[in-house]
C-alpha cells in the first residue's frame, strides 16, 4: 500500500512540474469534444500545452499542415490527438509511430484501419469512438416512426464512414422491415441547393437515416431544412443535426468523447500500454425526440 502511495505521489509530482505538449489535428475546426478534452485534461492535473492545426475539411490542407508545421516541430510533442476519421487516417499515416497518436469521434477504428487485431501494432495508438449502436438506434427509431418500410442512407464518396456504416446498417435496417438503400450526394457547397432538392425527390416515401459525415454535419441546418420541408422523417446519429428538428437521434456527447480521450491519456502517463486500452465509447448516449428537443 505504502508503495502505491508513494508511486501515486511521484505521478502526481511529475503531472504538475511539466506540462504536456499536444499537437491538437483537427478535421473541421474545434467542437465540444476538444473543449471536453481540455476541460478534463486540467481536472486530471495534466496542464496541457495545446497546438492546434485545423484542415478545415479539406486534405491538400491537411496534408500541408503536418508536412510543413507539425513535421518541424515534432520532436517536442508528446502527444497527437486527432478528430475524426479523415484526420486520423492521415495523421496515422504521417507519424509512422514516431508520436503517441489518441484519435477521438472515429466510428469504426478498426475499419478504418487505424486499430490493428493484433494488439502488438497498436503500440502508439489509442482513442474513442463515436459510434452508437447500430442495433439500439434503429430499435429505438423504429418505436417512434411511422411504419414505412424505405430506409435512404446519404453517402459521402470522400468520407470512409458512411461507406462502412452502410455495409453495417443494410442487414440491421432489415431486421426492423427497412429496405436501405445508399444515395450518393457530392460534398460540393456549391451545388448544395441542386443535391438537397434531388434528395427532397428521392427520398420521398423513404425514412433518412443521417450518419456521422463531417460534409453532412457542416450542412447540417441546410439538409434538414430540406428534408423537414418534404415532411421527411429523419433519424440522426449524431447530435448535431438534433437542433435542426431531427424526428429521431440516439446519440453521444462529443464533450463526454473528449473527457474520454483525456482519460487514456491519464491511464498511458500512469503506466498502462496504449495497445492495453480499449477503444473508449460514451456507455450512456441520449434519446432525442424532435419534440423533447424543442424544449
């Protein structure tokens, strides 16, 4: 016990003499989820030193930001956080292990290739995911909305995520009697106006269910907009289309994704391997009707 304590107190004398240095990579600039991360890295006593490099949504930025500002400073990290899929695929890609990598708000880890089956290629790597169950928000979708039996699934070809959770959600769907079909949209602002009115027509008589796509979350007041004014249900996986009158959403706090993250954190500088710690999710998403979100 002596030993635990003194250890305990050794930890805590090192957190608060040196600040951690964290290279902050994000995909659409910063949400809840980083002020989550901030807010629980400095409860945890870990005094975090926080460099932000945002790509705006757009690769060839990305890209030029951790060649020509991250790469130069890089030795002075200690750790790279990165949000969402697309960010964390490249980031991975660019450290090659060099730098301790903890992603956040990435669906599906291992089929994006982030995570590895094999714990021993996870050595530099460990994050949270934003998925909610598949099972659970289609269960609950299905309690509230009408009985149709089309299911619509917008699909962003740039965004890996919409391509697995289509491949996850076809056989889920049909366990409720939804028929899905994918629908691609183009991740182009400038022709938003043509693509929600060609969703407005393909979409009728169909429930759309909204997937975790950064495209479709910075669209977000525009697509549902739309979809509302076809009188279109509409069930949403993300809680960022919940203010836009969504018909349904079982969803996670991207705030709860972030203390996540700063909590693997806590667990590497106290010891525990990162290939140890398992992929963190939000155990308690919310239920959101449109109308108890209209309240």
């Amino acid at each position: 016990m002596l030993r635990v304590l003194l250890f305990c107190c050794l930890w805590l004398i090192h957190v608060n003499a040196y600040a951690l240095k964290i290279a902050m990579v994000l995909w659409r600039g910063e949400t809840a989820a980083e002020q989550g991360f901030r807010d629980e890295m400095k409860k945890l006593g870990l005094k975090p030193d926080i460099t932000v490099f945002n790509a705006n949504q757009d690769r060839p930025t990305l890209a030029t930001l951790l060649r020509t500002e991250l790469e130069p400073d890089l030795a002075r990290y200690d750790y790279v956080y990165s949000f969402g899929t697309t960010a964390s695929q490249m980031t991975k890609q660019f450290l090659k292990g060099r730098k301790p990598l903890i992603f956040n708000v990435v669906a599906d880890p291992y089929g994006a290739g982030l995570l590895s089956a094999n714990k021993q290629d996870n050595k530099m790597l460990a994050g949270v995911s934003n998925m909610i169950s598949l099972p659970l928000q289609i269960a609950n979708a299905r309690k509230y909305l009408p009985q149709g039996s089309k299911m619509l699934l917008p699909v962003n070809p740039r965004e890996q995520n919409t391509q697995l959770i289509a491949e996850q959600l076809k056989p889920v769907a049909a366990q409720y009697n939804w028929t899905l079909a994918t629908w691609r949209i183009n991740p182009d602002k400038a022709l938003i106006k043509s693509e929600l009115l060609r969703l407005q027509k393909d979409a009728k008589d169909s429930v759309v269910f909204i997937p975790t796509d950064s495209y479709l979350i910075s669209i977000a007041p525009e697509l549902m907009q739309a979809l509302n004014e076809a009188n279109i249900e509409t069930i949403c996986s993300v809680a960022a289309f919940i203010p836009y009158h969504c018909s349904i959403g079982t969803v996670g706090d991207y705030q709860i994704q972030g203390k996540l993250a700063a909590g693997i954190i806590a667990m590497h500088q106290k010891g525990t391997a990162l290939q140890d710690i398992p992929v963190q999710y939000d155990l308690s998403p919310r239920l959101i009707t449109r109308d108890a979100a209209a309240h």
